[in-house]
C-alpha cells in the first residue's frame, strides 16, 4: 500500500468516531417546504445588511471513484468511509502530479522530510488538524457575533476567532495551531486573513509543509440558506514559489449540532 493509503487510512478513524450524529432538533427559524423538510434554497439569512453565516456546515464529499483514479482500485478494500472526506484534506494540490508542485527548494526540503519521516498527519496522531483540515475532515460551526465570528470543530480542533473589530493583524504573532485571524465584509463575501500558524502542522496528509510566513485568506459567500461557497488560497514565499488555492461548497447541515470529541478517548484500532 502506498503512504497515501496508509495515510487514508487513519484519517477515516478520526472521521468516523466523530460523524455518528445523535442530536436530533427542529429549529424554528429554518424555513421550510410543503412537507416539513428544511427548505436549503431559500434566501440566505441576513443581519445588519449582511449575510449570517451562523449553522452548522459540511464541506463537499469527494466521490469514491475520484480516489480511486489516484491510489488505485485497492483503495475500497480498506473498508473505509471514503463519502466522509474531501480530496483537499489528501492533497491541496490535487490533482497535480508529485513534482509539479510550486515549492522552493527550502519548502521541498522540509516536504520530503515529512514524506520520509514515518508519521502521519497530525490529526491522526490526535493532534489539531488546523486550517485546512479541521474544517474538510468534519463539520464545523459558524456563530456570528458583533465584532466578530466563532468557529467551532467537530475534529476536536481549538476554537477560531474572526475577529470583525477593525483590528489589524498582528505584526509578531505567537506561533499557534489555529494562527490569528482578522475578518471584513466585501460586499456579501465574508474575507478572512490568518497568519502565524506554527509550522508543527501539515497542509495536508501528504506532507505538504507551512513556514512561519505563511499567510492563509478564505473567502465565504452563502448564496443562499443551505450553500456556501468556500474558497482558500495561501501565499508562502519560504516554501512556494507563488500563491496556491482550491474552491469548495459547504451544505448547511439542519436540525443539527456538533458534538463533544475527545480524540485520545477514540484512539484505537477501528475493526477491534
């Protein structure tokens, strides 16, 4: 099996133990069809003029036969969850061939140390999956507040502030899983800049690494009350020689909530 299948592997450990959904909830303020069924197009929400992306949301599935292309028709047999993951979680390059990538000779260096080091991404090692991952690998919560939006993962994840103040980045921020984010509005797409992640963490489980330059922008456009459009982009003049991205749908989840995940309480192996 290639890393990319051991790698799989482990990732849908983390995904499964915390998908199993129990809450059950009818929230009043979910507009609805004929038949009582959350009605996701419908007009989105809005608060002073500006969308609210308040909910619970999910990141678009990647179809199993998409994986397969890459790691082959034995991937099926790890009896995992492959409808639970997205392709970007793998690779935020896909579908570019190994090599192509735009990294420095610094930023290659430091990919094949974490290719040739024998650990998996840090998530499955019970450690925070951070930006991208924790909001790809499961579903997180969008609470918008005056002055600011928190978010909050069900991977287990520290919390993100967005901070709506008029604040500007910090110029010497402390080094964090999560990093330090800022927020503004332009026209109804929600802007969010975050620097100083630390460079423990992974871009994804195939190694792809992060300086301390790295700066991170996403863009958040709820078209409408079930769908949002979620783009990423990150610029590291240390590791890349230019701006890299991918765009992706997130789906309102209704008449739900995340849940408590502990990841040292699941750390087992999955058949037994």
């Amino acid at each position: 099996m290639s890393r990319l299948t051991s790698t799989l592997g482990l990732l849908f450990l983390l995904v499964t133990s915390v998908q199993a959904q129990w809450w059950t909830l009818h929230d009043s303020k979910t507009p609805r069809t004929a038949d009582g069924k959350a009605n996701l197009s419908a007009p989105a929400p809005r608060v002073n003029g500006k969308p609210d992306l308040s909910g619970v949301w999910e990141t678009e599935r990647t179809p199993v036969e998409e994986f397969v292309k890459l790691a082959g028709p034995e991937l099926p047999l790890l009896q995992v969850d492959l409808n639970d993951v997205t392709k970007y979680v793998l690779n935020v390059f896909w579908p570019t061939k190994p090599g192509q990538e735009p990294l420095t000779p610094a930023g290659a260096a430091v990919f094949k140390q974490n290719a040739s080091s024998g650990q998996d991404f840090q998530g499955a090692r019970c450690l925070p999956s951070s930006v991208p991952a924790a909001m790809s690998i499961t579903m997180f919560k969008m609470i918008q507040a005056p002055g600011e939006i928190v978010v909050l993962h069900e991977s287990g994840d520290p919390s993100r502030q967005l901070h709506m103040d008029g604040r500007t980045l910090p110029k010497n921020p402390e080094p964090s899983w999560m990093g330090s984010s800022v927020a503004s509005w332009q026209g109804d797409t929600l802007v969010v800049q975050t620097v100083g992640t630390n460079t423990m963490a992974w871009l994804d489980a195939f190694g792809h690494p992060r300086s301390d330059a790295m700066k991170i922008t996403e863009r958040y456009h709820r078209r409408d009350f079930g769908h949002m459009d979620v783009e990423l982009s990150f610029d590291d003049p240390k590791y890349y020689t230019r701006s890299f991205g991918f765009k992706t749908t997130a789906t309102l989840q209704p008449d739900t909530d995340i849940i408590e995940y502990v990841c040292t309480e699941n750390w087992k192996n999955r058949p037994h």
